[in-house]
C-alpha cells in the first residue's frame, strides 16, 4: 500500500502552511487525518474526504456546516489506487490552485519512497542471490538457475570472475564505471560500493572489461579468477588473489589467479602457531610500505631505497625497526620468507 507516515503528513502541512495562508489537511486512504494545521484533528475522519475517496473525484464545500468546513478536498491518485486526500479550508475558488500544489507534492514524495523502497527490496535481493551462489560449491537447482537468468547468468556456463576493489575517485570516473556496470551481471560486495564482482561468461570479453576499468580507473585492484563451472569456485579463487594484492600492493593492480596458485596457497598455509607477526606493524604504514617495496626488490637495498625515494640509512632504520617490533630480520632470507607469509596471511 503506498502511502505517507504521519510524520512526513505533518511535516508537509507544517512547510505548506508557512506560504499557504489557508489550513491544510492531508487524509490517509480511510479519510483519517494525518496531518492537519489544526492538530487537534488529526486522528478523527474527515467526511470530506471519505466522499472524495468514494467517488474518486474533487468534492468542494461551498459553505460551512455542523460536519463540513468550506473548502476543496482533492484525491491523491498514484498508479490508478486512490492514495488519501488533500483538503484545504477556504473558498473553493481561491484554494483550488493550493490543493493542486499540495497535491502534486505529496504525490511526488509517496512515489519517491514508493521508488526507494522498491529499490531496496531489490537490492536485497540481489545481495541475498549473489551470496546463496557464492556459497554454493555444489550443482545448482532449476529454481537458482532460473533466477540467475534474471541477472543475465546463465548457469550452464563457465564463468570468469573479476574481483575489482576502486579508490575513491572523481564523481565523473565513478558515472563512468557505473555504465560499464550497469552492461555485465554485477555484485557489489562488502557493502561499501567500491568493491564489485563482474561475472563474465564469455571468455573473449574478458580481456576488455580489464583493459576498459583500468583505462578509468588505473588505481583499481583487479583479481582475476580462473574460467569455472562453479561460481563458488571462482570467486573463492578471485577473493584469495585480491587478498594478495592488498597484502603485497604489487607495481601492477592485475593479478590472475592462475599466475599465483602457490602465493595463494601459501598465504593460506597454516605456518605460524603464534599471534600474526605483521598485526605489530599494523600501525606503522611507513614500516609495512617498507617491508612491502623490500619484498619487491628481492631485499636489494639500493633499489628498494629509490623506489621509496629514502636514504640507505633511512631504510636500514626501518629494516631493524621491523626486526624489533615482530622479531625478525627482513635482511635474512628464511626470515624475510616468514614476514612474507605473515603479510599474506594477514590479509586472509
């Protein structure tokens, strides 16, 4: 049933009421008044409106009586449903116009929240769709797929997922992402919106839709799974590439799953039976940039030193920094190795 709270109906009565020398009613589908510039009369029926709603036309007053104040009560129509009733106090001639007003902006405001309301339902259950297929390893029934197909997937086929984490960015970067969007099956993830996953099923397709949302976004994080019959599968793959590129922060933002398969599986090995070494360095985003650009360079410290544009002494600061707050030493290898495994694992 589409209609307004008593709330919003009060709160436009009361902004109306500051141009509109005349009393307004605003009446729920019953002929109830729900907002009135005459408080005391909200919560009693309106005889007015009740002829309005029964007749599904203008009723006008032309003269006070013991049941009916002079003035003009108007249906709201929205989709064919009478809605409620605006009513204005006053001569019919001079209210009329103001009831029009009136009317047409509490029409508008119910198919606004009429529209949100919609849009959130279907939110929901797109999120509560993309979650069942997402942790659904095994065949999907007739009823899944014929839903898929309402989000233009088809089952049946293979399916290639990308993982895409966006930066912050300019209003007309993130328009522009949205068309591409709105052209593939697409799911926002984690709830803040920068975070999508792109199904695609034509293989060829693939290499594009990369090319085009790094072109607009050159910032983006891209994971990249491997071509699955199961989308669980896949998106198992996507998620543990993009847990390595927020991890490592690599020189390049696309990483496929199928260049990786033993930093994927190594950053999920259960190697350290000890709190996370990598959760000290939390706090420290110069030391874990540090540790991120030594990893890079192969612990080459004249290199990892001009890329982050610091002095030699600079980074052997940091280096034993690190060593003292996790206590181990980047300059060694098989320690270097077990930092490395911390940062993977930290990410998981």
């Amino acid at each position: 049933m589409l209609q307004l709270s008593e709330k919003q109906a009060q709160d436009i009565v009361d902004k109306m009421m500051q141009d509109i020398p005349y009393n307004i009613n605003i009446m729920n589908e019953q002929g109830i008044i729900i907002g009135s510039g005459q408080k005391e009369r909200v919560g009693t029926v309106h005889q007015g409106a009740v002829r309005a709603l029964t007749t599904g036309s203008r009723i006008e007053v032309w003269q006070d009586g013991m049941l009916e104040k002079m003035g003009t009560n108007e249906p709201i129509l929205i989709n064919q449903q009478h809605v409620g009733v605006i009513g204005i106090s006053g001569h019919p001639d001079e209210v009329r116009p103001f009831c029009n007003i009136v009317r047409t902006t509490v029409s508008l405001l119910i198919e606004q929240r009429n529209q949100l309301e919609s849009m959130a339902h279907e939110a929901s259950r797109k999120k509560a769709f993309i979650e069942r297929l997402l942790n659904q390893p095994g065949s999907y029934s007739q009823k899944v797929k014929r839903e898929a197909l309402q989000y233009r997937i088809d089952l049946q086929l293979p399916t290639v997922l990308l993982y895409v984490r966006f930066p912050m960015k300019s209003l007309a970067a993130d328009n522009e992402v949205n068309r591409i969007l709105l052209q593939v099956p697409s799911f926002a993830m984690e709830g803040d919106g920068h975070t999508q996953l792109i199904l695609i099923q034509n293989e060829a397709d693939v290499d594009p839709m990369i090319q085009r949302l790094s072109q607009i976004s050159p910032q983006a994080f891209i994971a990249v799974s491997q071509k699955e019959a199961n989308i669980a599968i896949g998106y198992e793959q996507a998620r543990s590439v993009m847990n390595i590129l927020l991890a490592l922060q690599p020189d390049s933002t696309i990483i496929r799953y199928e260049d990786v398969p033993f930093l994927v599986r190594f950053s999920a090995a259960d190697l350290t039976p000890h709190a996370n070494l990598i959760s000290k360095l939390e706090d420290t985003a110069d030391l874990l940039d540090t540790l991120r650009s030594f990893i890079h360079h192969n612990g080459i410290m004249s290199t990892t030193a001009d890329h982050l544009n610091i002095h030699r002494n600079t980074l052997q600061y940091r280096l034993k920094r690190i060593q003292t707050l996790t206590g181990k030493d980047p300059r060694n290898l098989l320690e270097l190795i077990e930092l490395t495994h911390g940062l993977l694992a930290f990410y998981q």
